[in-house]
C-alpha cells in the first residue's frame, strides 16, 4: 500500500523556500528574460505607488501607529493602542497602520469606535499579516513593495506613535527617525510608547551610537518623545502642532 507523504512542517516549509529564492537569485538569466522581468517589475511598483496615492491623498490628517502583529487582544499594549486612536479621533486626526493584526488591529478599532478615518496599509507576507476587520472599506490597501508602502505612511502622516514590537516596528521607526534627521521629511513628532520597553533600546543609541562612537548628534534624540499613557502620547501630538496654531483641519 502506497503510503502518502506528510506534509513538510512549517519551518522546514519556510527554509525550503529561503533555499529556492537564493538559488534563483544566482540562476543565470538571458538578457530577454531579465529585461521582460524588470519591466514587468517596473509597472507593477508605478501602479501600486498611483493606486496609493489615489487613495491617501484624499484622507483627513492621519497619525500613523506602529507596533507588533502579534500582540493578544488581552493585553496592556493592545487596550493601549486602542485607546490611543480613540483618543487621536477626538482631537481630529485619522489613523494609519500597518492593516493587519495586533497592535494595528487595535488602533484601527479605536479610530473606528471614535467615528475617525481608519486607514490599514497591508502587505503581502507569508506569515501574520491579514487585514483587520476595523479598516475602512476604501482606506484599506495592499502592497507587495515594502518600499511602496513605506511612501505612504511618510508622505502622508503628520506624526508616528510607536508601541512595542518587532524588527518590522523597529524597521518604521529607524525609517521616521532617518527621514526626519536627513531632513527628507518634516519634523514631525515621533512618539515611543513605553518607557521600560525603550530604555534599553534608548540607552544603547545614546552611549553606544552617540557617546562613544559620535554615530549620531547628540541632539538626534530630541526627535523622540517617549511617553507611558494614551493621553500622554495624544498630548505630545496636540502640543507640538499647537506650537505653530495648526490643528487637524490644515
């Protein structure tokens, strides 16, 4: 009797796939098939960039929120980004997030439960990422290019609250930071939600990055403002566009 094979297991699932793309990489190509494959590249990023910009350029200002996918329901950090947007609702701004489970689930229902703009900017993975229910319907995107998709939420943000997570979170975080310190962007308020979560992420770019090896200006952290409650953070957005008497309909 013919035996059926078991299903490879998910992580040897994921290398066998991380083996196939490095041996595609270094596969050699005729010129016909890299020049059809990076035009056809070519117009899918144009098309992405334009439906984006299609879509985002008629929202109300939005403040994106940053953090991880894998945050339960239960916890201290999803309640807290949830009521973060709520709060962000009440002062005007709409909210952007990642679109997919976690903390940007949570944001996305707090803008909702607030009867605010709630825009999810998802992404194709093979893994964790699938659109929350709380988005709404024409605001929710999806993206194949990370670069694409990091356009969107820099061009069309007037702040960045980060709570706890991941490389992905430290990935749109370290992109705010360099945008703004290379004055690509304006300088718009970066907020860390979590005092003991960054500590030691903040210490180590100020000793380490800074101190001892003179990697950053000691006047780089002033572009971070970090902050423990919901209305804390929603405050250091409210006070830094009161500075130039702007409120959310500018």
């Amino acid at each position: 009797m013919k035996r059926t094979p078991k299903p490879a297991a998910p992580a040897q699932h994921a290398q066998d796939e991380s083996e196939r793309r490095i041996r595609k990489a270094f596969k050699r190509k005729g010129w016909s098939e890299v020049k059809a494959n990076d035009s056809w590249a070519i117009f899918k990023i144009m098309s992405e960039f334009v439906e984006g910009f299609e879509a985002m350029q008629r929202i109300r200002p939005c403040v994106s929120i940053f953090g991880s996918a894998r945050t339960a329901p239960e916890r201290a950090e999803y309640l807290l980004a949830e009521e973060i947007a709520f709060l962000l609702t009440g002062y005007g701004y709409g909210v952007i997030t990642g679109g997919g489970p976690g903390i940007m689930e949570a944001a996305n229902k707090g803008a909702q439960r607030g009867g605010g703009t709630s825009v999810g900017l998802n992404i194709e993975l093979p893994f964790e990422q699938a659109p929350n229910p709380y988005i709404d319907k024409e605001k929710s995107l999806h993206f194949d290019y990370f670069f694409v998709r990091k356009v969107m939420f820099t061009k069309y943000s007037q702040g960045f609250i980060v709570l706890p997570g991941g490389f992905g979170t430290l990935d749109e975080l370290f992109e705010a930071l360099t945008l703004i310190q290379t004055r690509k962007i304006g300088r718009f308020p970066i907020i860390l939600v979590g005092r003991s979560y960054w500590k030691g992420l903040l210490d180590w770019v100020k000793h380490t990055m800074g101190d001892r090896n003179a990697y950053i200006n000691p006047t780089d952290l002033d572009l971070i403002t970090v902050v423990d409650t919901a209305q804390e953070a929603v405050d250091a957005i409210d006070a830094f566009y009161s500075k130039y008497m702007l409120k959310p309909n500018f």
